[in-house]
C-alpha cells in the first residue's frame, strides 16, 4: 500500500523514539533504534571515562599508544613517557569506580549479581539473574582447527605409540623394543612408520617448535676477586605468555579487564572475592595504566626441589601461570594454560670457607636474582611500553605485563624480598614487625619496594662498610639489587603473598600447634595417648579427608594430611584434653580451635565481605586467647612464640582483598610438579633430558586435545543432537537434586519384618510409610490415587538401593557440589550408614540413614529413605566446653522413633562423631569441607 494510504490502524509507536512506524517494520526499527541508544549510552560513558581521567591527571585516551618490536600485533604506537620509580600501591582502595549507573530497573532478586567493571573497560555495569550469570564468554561450535593433529608423526598411529612411550619415559633400547613389537604385528588401516628412538625423539623436537622453547645463558658473577659462572635454562616469560594469549581454546576464558562482584542478600548487594581480577590489587593496577591498556597479570613460584632420593641432586624450577586465566585452568599443571616450568635456577654450591658468611650469602642472593632475570627480561621491557598483539579471535589488545603474585614458602620469600630472614631486626617480607613482637595481633608499618630501594641507594652512599651494613640491618635488607624492581607496576612485598601450605598446614600447625598438643597429651600419661589414637580411629571416614588409625607415634610431614589432622584433632581430644584433667591443655585446646576456624576461612573458594570480618574476628580470637596461654604455659614450655609462621597469617585478610582467595597462591598446585619432575630425573638421569620431557609433554598434551577434539566432531552422528551425549538406553532413578544406585531388589513388607526385625528403626515400618504417603502426596500437589488414602498391604512390593548420590549448591562457592552416601550393611566389610542434613520448613537436622528404598504409587517411583533424626532439643543444656571449643552438639531420638522423609528434603551429606561420654550424643564434624563449616556456623549463631 503507498504510504500516502496508509491507514492509522497499520501504525504503531517505538517506545524509544517515539516514531510513527509501520507494523511490520517494528522489530527492523526496535533494532535499529536500540542500537543508537546503547551507542549514545556509551558514548556518554566514554565521555565521562575521560573527563574523570583529565581531572586526575592521567594521559590522554588520545594519546595513548603502545610499541611493538618485530613480533605479532599492529602498526606501532607511542605511549607519553611514565616514571618508572612510581610504584603504585596496589591495595589502597581506587576511587575512581564505575557506578551502576545503567542497570535494569527491574526489582531486584535475592541472589542477583552485580558487575561492576572497571572505568577503562568502557563496559557499563550489570546486574543478573543468579542463574543466568556466567564468567566466561560463550564458546561457539567451530570445526577442528586441525584436521590431522599428530603431525609431524606420519600418522595418528605412530603419535599415539609415541605418547605412550613418552608417557612411560622409556629409555632409548625400550623405545626401540616396543616399535620392532609393533612392527611385526602391525595390521589394520592406519599404517605404522616409526623405526627407532632416535626419530621419535627428532619428531617430538620438530613437534614442540609450536611453542616458545628452552634457552641456555651463561651468567657471570664476581665474587671475592674470582669471577663464577652459572647456567641458567629459561622460556622467556613474554613469550610462553603469547604462546597461551594464541590459543583459541583458551581465549574465551581470558580476563582483561578488573571486575567488581556484588551479590543481593534481599537488602543490600555484598561484594564478594575469589579470582584475581575480581579483588583489588588487579583493579588498581588497571587503573594506573593508559585506559586502553589491559593487565597481563603474572604468578610465579620457585623453590628448590630434591631430584634424587637421597636428595643429593636438587632442582631449582620456577612455575609460573597467568593470573587473567579462571582458577580450574590455573591450577591444572597437566594441560594447556596451567603452571609451567619457565626456568630452572642454578644452585650455588656451599663452600665450606663461606658457609653462612654474611658476604656469600649476599652472592647467593646476587646469583639468584641476576638468573631470575634472564627469564623477566623480555618483560621488563614491555612493562614500561606496553605491547599490541593479536589474540585468538583476531582481537588487538594493548598487554601490559605485571607480576601480581609470588607464591612461595618463607624461605623463598625472604629470597625475593631480599631480607635477612629469622635473625633479622625484621624478619617478615612484607612489613616492618620487630623480631621479639612477631607473636603479637598488631598493625606494623608495610614494606614498599620504593622503600627498600632508597635504602639500599643510602646505604651504598656511605663512606664505610660499617655503616652501610649497620644502614641494611636496621631494616633487614640486603646489599643486592632486587630484580622484581625493574618491572613496573610491581612491588615485591605487595606480590609476596601468605601460602597457607607452608604457613598453616606445614608451618604453624604441623611444627608448633600439633607438637604442642602431643605435649600436652603425653603429659597426662601414655593411656591418654592410647585413647587420642583410639577416639581418631573411631571418627567416621569422609571422602577426600584422610582416615587416621593412630597419630602420637607417627611422624607426618605431607602438608595435606597435616591439614586434615588439624581438622579432626578437637572431635578427638575433646574428651581427654578437659579443664578438670590438664587446664592448661584445654585452655591450648581453645586455641587450637580457632587456628582451624581461622584456617578453613582462609581457604574459603569464594570470600564475602561477611566472611572476611568474619575471619578477621577468628584471627583475633586466636590471638587473644594464644596470648593467655602463652602467658601461663611459659614457665612450664619455655617455648618461644616469635616466629614468621605465627606473624604471617596477620596478613592473610589483607592478601584475600588485594589479590583474591588464597587458592590463587598457595604453593600446593606447584609443589605437586615436583614429584613429575622428580620421576623423569630420577628415569633419564640427565637433566637435559628434565628439560626436553617437559617441552615434549606440554606438545604432548595439546595433540592429545586436539586429536580428541576432531573425534569429537567427528563422531556427531552417533550422539542425541539435544544432549550431545551418546545415546544411551539404561535408565536410571534420578533428578538434577540426588539420584539412587546400588538397587538391591525388591521386597515386600512381609520380607522386610524378618529381615529386620530386630532393629527397633523398622517398628510400625509400613503404618509410618502410610502415614508419610498421606501427608506428603498432597502437601506437593500430588494427586492421591482415585482420590482415596493410601493403604499399602504386607504384600506391596518397594526396592531397595544402598547408595545415594546427593548434589546441592554449595553456600560457599555457589556451584553444585555432590556427595556420595552409603547405607549399606557390609559396605568393604563393615557396616556403613552415613549421617544427612535434613531440610524442613523451621531449620535443618541431622539424621542417620537406615533403609533407602522407591515406593511406586500410581505409577510413579517415590525415592524415599527411613531415617533415625538426631533432632532432640537440647538448647538449654549444652555444655560449656563445647562453647568452647567450637562443637556443634546433636542428640539421637529413640531408635523406634525413626522417620520416613523424601530424598529429595536431603540438602547433603554430614559427618558426624560420637560423643565417648554421652551415649546417643554426636558432634557433627563441621571441618571436612567449607560449606558445612558455614552451614554449622550459622546454626550456632541462630542458637545464641
């Protein structure tokens, strides 16, 4: 129809812009019109990105470029020069925040979450629904990159025998063997071509040409008019850097730009920390760049390694991981994008004559940091420029690279700060806290690189050795340059962060805490030591948390079970280390149970603000009361409480804010590297060989994943399009909430009275399934059959099944976690039957499993589970000792008093231990994850 017809009728109004437009054009116009809005809204944010920066100061957006050498990226910019003696401080709060000033005005929902992105991302802030917020961007369904992957092996079958034969770190005649073995029996469509070790080993070198390779300098170090030289094996960190930056699996789950995260408790929206980018040293340091420049964030690890078993060959590796890459993939060594060994450090030799000598301790440190540098030289530079390169996905970013986080033990700490470590005035790395003080909760001035280089430039100024020494020693500092001072925007003692490995498990508890309660153990006599043993063995086994037998006589010194002891030891001294029996172990008791709540906030995968004052005040509390005991132990101990391990953890709550939760340095990750590493030398006794195996299994690894992504792709066909699973016909009795396995048959209630009749949990068995039917079918809308009461007969049928699979979402982390409970009567040869929390409309309980079993009821399958509650109310008779010591009390109903409930009212799986005093009494081991820590935290607040 001409538009001077058109009829008012085929007119509608943009809610945007408020033209007259015809009906069939609207959803072309709506487009066309949001798009000019989101662009005028941009617009008006980039502006005010940069009237904020003019105002404080900073350079130009127009003006801000970075350079490029011959490598990938676009045509060269020039930045305006920078003061490269600046060293920001990367933990003072940035005021320059970029308020949620384009949100939905939609009502905020419990759980929403809020994402505030820093100025120079040019992104406005968002809000989402719990359900719909994701943290990295999607993957879309491409074709394999590679259609032949194994190459340069001729075939897919010459690269798999390769890969095993490296896997197995076979020697040369091995090798040799196992291709004549294939050789001979060799059949099928894939045709076999490898002859010998030799050519396998030229097929991996030309392989691993794809990624940045080994290199070798020779350094040069004066030292007492001699001049020492040292071999230092390095990939440059730039480099092995791009090489990940290139990778388009990778890519999606890159972070360039720093991130505020906000949850909405129904009243307010908490700021919550876990990944780097999210707290606030990764956020500042964004804010100091030109606006156009993205953080390449750093991790580096390095520490001495035994490499023969009587530890007479040591390696020295550095392990490093890009902080922009999400946890999962950090922290996973064996594949593409998590720590790799970078550099391998030479080891000075003690000289006898030197031995401990302040001058060649200064040479070693001297050694050190010039090595360590060959490795950061390549960013050094581009830490002062910056540098465009092309990602994967053909996206031009300016990187700016900078080491956000050092992760090591004390030892390697005081390496990296250059300090003198134990004797100094002022032993710790990162603030100014005098020796005799270091037991003691109190803010001490911190440690600045800018500091510590004035220091040493004064010092050096001085007309005689005495005095610069003296100079040095009054801050603890040592008269070597720092090499960590040649990277901009880094400050050593702000990336030295507390490891809890080291610090807690290993250091605090396992050569302090732990000694000190044996001491006190042994005090009262060899039966109490007899009883701790037989309290731990009588502890339930939970998955991932060590079963201990006996603990007095056995020296540990994994840090993993150190830890896991720690969690136990209160549920098994409770009864022995009483105020009536030894006041002073009771009073160490008390400690030890905040040391374990201060730990486990520690390791928390996600921290709130409410969880971090809450921490904080788990750290007060052990101060405190390790000052009381402290004071009163001394004359009877004589232990002496000033040491780094004590002091350290004062900055835990501090490290969380400014670079995320402390999975994000803590040394474990890494430490596991050193058995691989130990195994290949202790296999090919050549240390080349250490550094070819690991270029050769990173190539390894990446042909693996791409060998299997094209089978992936390519068997399609044989999988359901709507799941992409293969299709499978067995059927299972499950939901997304738990799922039932291990089914035993069927039984009538007839079969079951005799089978169980003398457990008093069976009495009324089916009265109580009547009971329960009646009520729950029609609490959950479920229709009753023909709309009359169930009456099941002895001759009904249910099935039983033992195992239950529980998932449920972690009020930590807030991803799904599962649990796997028994209820089995011979389960390994012993009974098992695990305790549950139970939700219900007023608050949870705990209960322990009895019978599993599915009840069909108009044709449907009910998974229902009897259950023996420990729910009976003793809120006005809890004891004072499990006050505390932090226990968490529940009392068994009678044994004829159990219950039918619903799988599905199961929120997860539970621990619990019983009380030896009280019979029918348990604790409930609130210390074998995060999440039922929290959830027990809570029921004893509601109880105050």
């Amino acid at each position: 129809m001409p538009k001077s017809k058109q009829q008012a009728s085929d007119l509608v109004t943009c809610n945007l812009c408020g033209a007259n437009i015809r009906a069939r054009g609207l959803g072309s116009h709506s487009k066309s019109c949001s798009k000019q809005e989101r662009e005028r809204l941009e617009d008006e944010e980039f502006a005010d990105i940069v009237q904020r920066a003019e105002k404080k100061g900073e350079c130009s957006i127009s003006c801000s470029t970075c350079s490029i050498d011959n490598m990938q990226g676009s045509p060269p910019r020039q930045h305006p020069p920078v003061d490269h003696d600046t060293i920001p401080d990367f933990n003072d709060a940035d005021d320059c925040r970029n308020e949620p000033e384009h949100v939905h005005n939609e009502p905020r929902e419990l759980d929403d979450i809020q994402v505030e992105h820093h100025p120079h991302s040019q992104l406005l802030s968002t809000i989402h629904r719990f359900a719909e917020f994701s943290r990295s961007r999607p993957t879309e369904e491409h074709t394999p990159r590679n259609n032949s992957p194994w190459e340069p092996f001729r075939t897919r079958l010459d690269f798999e025998v390769a890969e095993i034969a490296l896997e197995a770190a076979m020697m040369k005649d091995q090798t040799n063997r196992l291709l004549d073995l294939f050789h001979r029996s060799a059949t099928g469509n894939d045709s076999f071509t490898l002859h010998n070790h030799d050519e396998v080993r030229s097929l991996w070198d030309l392989a691993s040409q794809r990624y940045t390779r080994f290199q070798h300098d020779t350094l040069s170090v004066p030292f007492e008019k001699e001049v020492y030289e040292f071999d230092m094996h390095y990939r440059p960190l730039f480099d092995w850097a791009l090489d990940l930056l290139r990778d388009e699996r990778l890519a999606p789950h890159f972070v360039f730009d720093a991130q505020r995260l906000s949850k909405f408790n129904g009243e307010r929206f908490v700021r919550f920390i876990d990944e780097p980018w999210t707290a606030d040293a990764f956020w500042n340091a964004q804010s100091q760049l030109p606006p156009d420049a993205k953080p390449l964030a750093f991790i580096l690890y390095a520490d001495k390694s035994k490499l023969s078993s009587f530890g007479t060959q040591k390696g020295y590796p550095i392990i490093a991981c890009i902080a922009n890459l999400p946890v999962h993939i950090r922290n996973g060594n064996t594949a593409l994008g998590g720590g790799r060994v970078v550099g391998w450090l030479p080891i000075v030799v003690e000289d006898q004559k030197h031995t401990k000598k302040k001058k060649y301790v200064d040479f070693k440190n001297a050694v050190w940091h010039m090595s360590f540098y060959q490795l950061l030289a390549s960013v050094e530079k581009h830490s002062k420029t910056g540098y465009w390169f092309e990602c994967a996905g053909g996206i031009q970013r300016c990187l700016w690279p900078l080491i956000l986080i050092l992760s090591a033990d004390y030892e390697e700490q005081c390496i990296m700060a250059l300090i003198r470590g134990l004797k100094g005035k002022f032993p710790c790395p990162v603030c100014l806290v005098p020796q005799d003080e270091q037991s003691v909760l109190r803010t001490h001035e911190l440690r600045t690189c800018h500091q510590s280089k004035d220091v040493l430039r004064l010092a050096r100024s001085m007309p005689s050795e005495k005095e610069k020494e003296d100079h040095l020693k009054a801050f603890s500092l040592r008269d070597v340059d720092n090499v960590f001072s040649k990277i901009l925007y880094t400050d050593v003692h702000r990336a030295l962060s507390v490891d809890r490995l080291h610090t807690n498990e290993e250091g605090l508890w396992g050569d302090h805490l732990w000694k000190e309660v044996k001491y006190w153990i042994s005090d009262l006599g060899r039966e109490a030591s007899v009883k701790l043993d037989e309290n731990f063995d009588a502890l339930p086994r939970w998955p991932n948390v060590t079963h201990f037998s006996s603990v007095i006589a056995v020296d540990f010194t994994d840090g993993t079970v150190l830890g896991h002891l720690s969690k136990m030891i209160i549920f098994a001294a409770q009864d022995i280390l009483t105020s009536s029996h030894c006041k002073l172990g009771h009073l160490f008791l008390r400690c030890v149970r905040y040391y374990v709540e201060l730990d486990i906030y520690t390791s928390l995968e996600v921290h709130t603000e409410d969880t971090i004052a809450a921490g904080k005040l788990a750290l007060q509390k052990f101060s405190e009361i390790m000052g009381e005991y402290i004071t009163q132990s001394q004359p009877e101990t004589f232990k002496n409480w000033n040491f780094p391990k004590k002091h350290l953890i004062s900055h835990v709550f501090d490290d969380i804010l400014a670079k995320g939760v402390t999975r994000n340095y803590n040394t474990k990750p890494n430490e596991k590297m050193h058995g691989a590493l130990r195994k290949i030398y202790l296999q090919r006794t050549n240390f080349k060989n250490i550094l070819h195996y690991d270029e050769w299994l990173l190539t390894s690894t990446t042909m693996r994943t791409e060998l299997e992504e094209l089978d992936e792709y390519n068997q399609r066909d044989a999988c359901d399009p709507k799941i992409n699973e293969e299709l499978d016909e067995t059927v299972t009795i499950t939901d997304a909430h738990s799922s039932l396995g291990s089914k035993q048959g069927n039984h009538s209630f007839s079969d079951i009275t005799p089978m169980y009749g003398t457990d008093r949990a069976f009495t009324d068995f089916r009265m109580k399934l009547n009971g329960f039917l009646n009520v729950f079918l029609p609490q959950n809308h479920i229709p009753l059959p023909d709309e009359r009461r169930i009456h099941l007969c002895a001759e009904d049928m249910i099935t039983e099944f033992r195992f239950l699979r529980v998932n449920y979402e972690s009020i930590v982390d807030w991803r799904a976690h599962r649990d796997l409970l028994r209820c089995n009567p011979k389960f390994y040869g012993s009974p098992r039957y695990d305790c549950v929390m139970v939700k219900t409309a007023d608050k949870p309980f705990f209960a322990r499993l009895v019978y599993m079993f599915t009840c069909s009821i108009g044709g449907t399958d009910f998974p229902l589970a009897l259950i023996h509650p420990y729910d009976v109310n003793i809120a006005g008779t809890r004891r004072r000792r499990d006050d505390d010591i932090g226990l968490w009390r529940v009392r068994a109903k009678p044994r004829s008093s159990s219950e039918i409930i619903s799988v599905r009212s199961i929120i997860r799986g539970a621990a619990l231990a019983n009380d030896p005093e009280t019979a029918g009494d348990y604790f409930v081991i609130h210390t074998v994850d995060t999440d039922i820590f929290l959830r027990v935290k809570a029921l004893q607040a509601q109880s105050v």
